[in-house]
C-alpha cells in the first residue's frame, strides 16, 4: 500500500511537470515561530518571501499572526491574519488578508494523512476584494524507525468565490526534519500552476520552511 501509494503520487508530480511550458524559477523560505498558552492552544507568527534568481529579487513576502486551537487528535482549527506583498512593474501591491482555517489529520498504517481546509477574504486598495477557498491534501512516511525524518508529497488547489475557478494549483515533494519536539526543517520541491489572464503559468520552486514550537 505504501509503496503503490508513492509511486502513484510521484507519477503524478512527474506528469505535471510534463505538461507545462515556458517556466520560471522561484526561491522560497518560510520562517514560524510558535508558542503554547496551554495545553491545545497556540500563537504564532510567519515570514515567507519568494525570491526570482533570474531578477535578483523579492517578487514577494509576507507576514502572518495565527491563533490555533488543537480541539481533539485529528482536528485542529483557527485564525489568520496576513499582510502580503507582491512585486508589480508599478511597484509593489499589497493584499490584507484574514483566514480561517480548519485541518483535519489521519493514520492510516505508516503514513499520516493531512486534509487543510482554509477560507480566505483578500483585500485590495487597488482590485476588488474577493473570498477563496484553499485545500491541501499532505501525505507523509516516516524513512526510519524513530520518525525524525520523513518524506512527504503534497497537493494544492486555490478556487476564487467570484468566478468559481482554480487559479492557482501547486505539487509538493520534499523531506521534513524534526530534530526535536521544538525544531523542524522542511527541504522540498514545488511545481506551480498560476492563472493568469487565462493562461497558465509555470513555477520551478526550491524552497525550505523552518518551524520553531516553544
């Protein structure tokens, strides 16, 4: 089952990729910081930017305040609120967002199944301001026995509330590193589907996430 499982997410990593065309290069790093006030409850704080090699520079970043609340084994949910940056030829365009999210976490045999369920409502000065949803379906299998290195294949979809369409799509391999119950370190691979103007553009993405829980 695990193997037949990887296998077929692989496949469909690598058939993505097959299709898409005239690609770019992006560079991304995703720092969190996160403290218990008891037991199931937590706050956080991230920072994440995506850097173009090709340019020299930020395309975008971000800021993140979250409250989350830990309500049994297998759900979790919370809050969000996101200040974002995105580097225009004009300049750079700034999205307030607030989130709610709602994520739901399984066993099944040696592989921990994540099912993240996000409502968003983006906020622009310049664009109108609109609701989307965001799903994210993580499959992970711990490579040794003492679980502190795992390999994990995510995917990604974004559908927009005015015009009911994905528009954004993303594919994830990559390896998590939990040294201890309060450091992690993600390395991963991600192949981006982005909308625009009714064309599909595609990202080539090299990024690594570090998570420290206090």
């Amino acid at each position: 089952m695990t193997k037949r499982l990887t296998i077929l997410l692989f496949t469909l990593l690598f058939n993505f990729s097959v299709l898409s065309q005239e690609r770019t290069f992006q560079l991304w790093n995703l720092n969190n910081l996160e403290v218990n006030l008891s037991e199931k409850t937590k706050i956080g704080v991230t920072e994440k930017i995506h850097f173009n090699p090709q340019s020299g520079s930020i395309d975008l970043k971000l800021g993140d305040i979250s409250f989350k609340r830990i309500l049994n084994s297998w759900f979790e949910a919370g809050a969000v609120g996101r200040i974002l940056l995105i580097r225009k030829e004009d300049g750079w365009l700034q999205e307030n967002r607030l989130m709610i999210f709602g994520n739901f976490s399984k066993d099944a045999g040696k592989i921990e199944l994540e099912f993240s369920n996000r409502f968003e409502y983006r906020m622009y000065k310049t664009l109108a301001d609109h609701f989307r949803y965001r799903q994210m379906l993580t499959a992970e299998l711990p490579l040794f026995a003492g679980q502190w290195v795992s390999a994990y294949i995510s995917e990604e979809g974004f559908v927009r509330f005015d015009n009911e369409n994905v528009h954004l799509a993303r594919l994830y391999a990559g390896t998590k590193l939990k040294c201890s119950n309060t450091f992690e370190m993600k390395l991963y691979y991600v192949l981006e589907k982005n909308k625009q103007a009714d064309i599909w553009r595609t990202s080539d993405v090299i990024g690594m996430n570090l998570s420290i829980d206090l």
